[in-house]
C-alpha cells in the first residue's frame, strides 16, 4: 500500500471521528484520545500500523466487557451514518481491525460485529483470523452469509475465503484443498449483484492458480446456464488464459494454428525508463470462417540477476472474419511506478495469439 495513504488519518479525520465519539461513548476523552493518537512514533507510522493504532486506543475508553464493546461499536456506526460520514471509507477499516485484534476468543459477539460492520466497510481482512482459529465453524458461518439479504455480507463470503487475498493474510487450508468452499460459490454464481460476481470470478482466479483442473471442471459445469456465470468463469480463468494454457483454450475455442501473424516492427528500439514502447504487427486469419482470436502481448522484463520476469497484456478478443487481416499498433509505458522497477538492458516483447506466443524480438531498455 502507498504511503501516500496513510495521511488519511489525519488529524481533520480524528477530529470528525471524535465528534461521534463523544455522542456514543460515556467515558469517552476528546483532549486524552488526541493525545494518544498523536504520540511521538505517529508520523513513522505507515497505513496498517496507524489502523491498528486507532484501534489500540479506541481500545482505551470502551468497557471491559467484549459484547459491551461490540454494541458501542454498533452506536458509534449508526452515529456515522446519521453524519453521512465515512461509509465505505478505507479510514474506518480500523473498526473490522479492532474486532480481528479484541475479539478472536468471542466467536459469537464477534460474528455479531463482523456482519453489522461489513455493511458499513468492508471486513474481508479482519475474517481471516477467525478463518484460521475457527476453521470449519468459520466456514459454516461464511457458508450462511452467502446467503444473507445484503450484498456486502455476500460479498464478504467469498472475498473473505479467497486463498490468495492480496494484502491478506494466507488460507493455507483452503489454498491445499479449495473444496470445502465450493458450496460458497455455488450460492453466488448467479447473484443479483455484480460486485459480488466479480468477487466470486477473483475467487476462482486465485484458485486456479494452484489447482488449474479443478477450475476447468467449474467452467464446464456452469457453461450456458446464464449469461453473467460465463462472465465470472471468463474472468475467472483469466490467469489460465495468459499462461494458454491447453484446456481453458479448447473450452474456449481459440485455436492459434490458423493465425498469422507478420511484419513484426518495435518502432522504438531503444526506449529510455520514463518513457514508451511502440510496436506494431499484422494480423491475419487464415481460416474462411470466422474466428475468436485473443490477442496479447508479453513483456520479459529483465530482473536485477539478469534473468526474465514475463508480464502478459491483454490487447483483445474478438471475432475476425473469413481471410480478415488488420494492423494493430501499441505502446507500452516505462515510466516508473512504485509496483516494478526497472533495470536498464536488453528486454523482450513477444506477441501472443489465443494462448501461443508467436513471434519475439529484443529491445533495450536505457536510463
């Protein structure tokens, strides 16, 4: 995460969250609860640890009863809502985070908070730990909430057992064997909401990232049934698909041996960091039928030992038609970005169709 992000936790947003407080909380201290927020290490703080820390000393003025605490938390969220005031908001994740760190012991009052809070900002990270303690009564919960009225708490069953949630911590179980989960996905792959489809597709993704057949196996079950469900399973296999690999390409019908592609041109061949690469190249389909060609590119990025890191772009997929033959030019930027970095050298670019890299040339990257 940036940390950019962290000056969200401001002292505007403690001012405003302190407003509530007051309302809500009996022992609540705005001059003492200031004070804490702003100790001498608060600067040094990145975006997790100034959460947690707003957690930490929210800690400090709530009863020491845990279901006690659960029902404030609740006042202190309707109170937000009365203010129209960070619903939604990343800020107040320090809420799901105070549950994860005060309430892991307390399964029952903790569900109770998790499914009230995650209608108001999102508790996707704060279940994990619960997912790890309570393993299959976990489950069996988030099994329930794939069924509730409200989509967030839909949504947060099946983002919450992601194996592989970025910036979340891991489900090795489920990462192993992701079966026990495929109920979940069952209740929601043809939900009304698409925020919650697409978090089912993003589910299977992170699935097929180690368990490939198993994938394979959903997409041929839930082909044709409805429109939105051979959505999600497109996007769901999306990682299969740039890695073309052979039975998500035959499901899909896209076969590269009848596409040609020729006059393969990087325009830049020397292309400064901070800048962009341009290449261009012909495309042809050779067949007298119309066909569905995904076309990409992949980018071999040298990595600081000299070796390759592949990246696959997304250019299109569409049909052409009988003898059809089309030009297509791009660019790929260099400018430096917080998530890559790049070192100067010979690079690669390769053009790949329906799976199969077709043609690769050499460029050099300079400062």
């Amino acid at each position: 995460m940036s940390s950019l992000l962290k000056n969200i936790y401001s002292p505007v947003f403690y001012q405003g969250l302190s407003e509530v407080l007051i309302q809500t909380l009996p022992s609540f201290d705005h001059k003492k609860f200031m004070m804490e927020i702003f100790d001498e290490d608060f600067e040094n703080k990145e975006l997790k640890a100034r959460m947690r820390h707003t957690a930490k000393v929210l800690h400090q003025f709530l009863p020491a009863d845990y279901g006690e605490r659960v029902d404030l938390l609740v006042e202190v969220v309707q109170a937000l809502r009365v203010a129209r005031q960070g619903e939604d908001s990343l800020a107040y994740m320090f809420l799901p985070d105070y549950i994860e760190t005060y309430g892991i012991d307390d399964f029952e009052n903790s569900m109770r908070a998790i499914v009230y809070l995650t209608q108001f900002v999102s508790c996707e990270f704060a279940v994990r730990p619960f997912m790890l303690k309570y393993g299959e009564r976990m489950l069996s919960q988030m099994t329930a909430w794939s069924l509730h009225e409200n989509h967030k708490v839909r949504r947060l069953a099946t983002e919450g057992t992601r194996p592989r949630l970025p910036w979340a911590m891991a489900l090795p179980e489920l990462k192993r064997d992701p079966r026990p989960v495929l109920p979940l996905l069952e209740n929601l792959k043809n939900d009304p909401s698409e925020w919650v489809r697409r978090s089912v597709a993003n589910h299977l993704n992170d699935i097929a990232k180690d368990h490939p057949a198993l994938v394979i196996e959903i997409a041929k079950q839930w082909k044709g049934k409805h429109k939105e469900t051979d959505a999600i399973i497109k996007h769901g296999c999306r990682t299969l698909l740039k890695q073309g690999h052979v039975e998500i390409l035959k499901h899909y019908g896209l076969d590269s041996e009848h596409v040609h592609v020729g006059n393969f041109q990087i325009s830049t061949p020397v292309t400064q960091i901070g800048g962009d690469l341009h290449f261009s190249f012909d495309l042809f389909n050779a067949l007298q039928e119309t066909q569905t060609i995904r076309l990409e590119y992949g980018l071999y990025y040298k990595r600081q030992n000299g070796s390759w890191s592949k990246k696959v772009f997304k250019i299109s997929e569409k049909s052409y038609a009988a003898k059809e033959e089309v030009k297509v030019s791009r660019k790929q930027s260099f400018k430096l970005i917080t998530t890559r970095k790049f070192y100067p050298g010979i690079q690669q670019l390769s053009i790949i169709v329906n799976g199969v890299e077709k043609v690769l040339k050499e460029f050099e990257l300079l400062y």
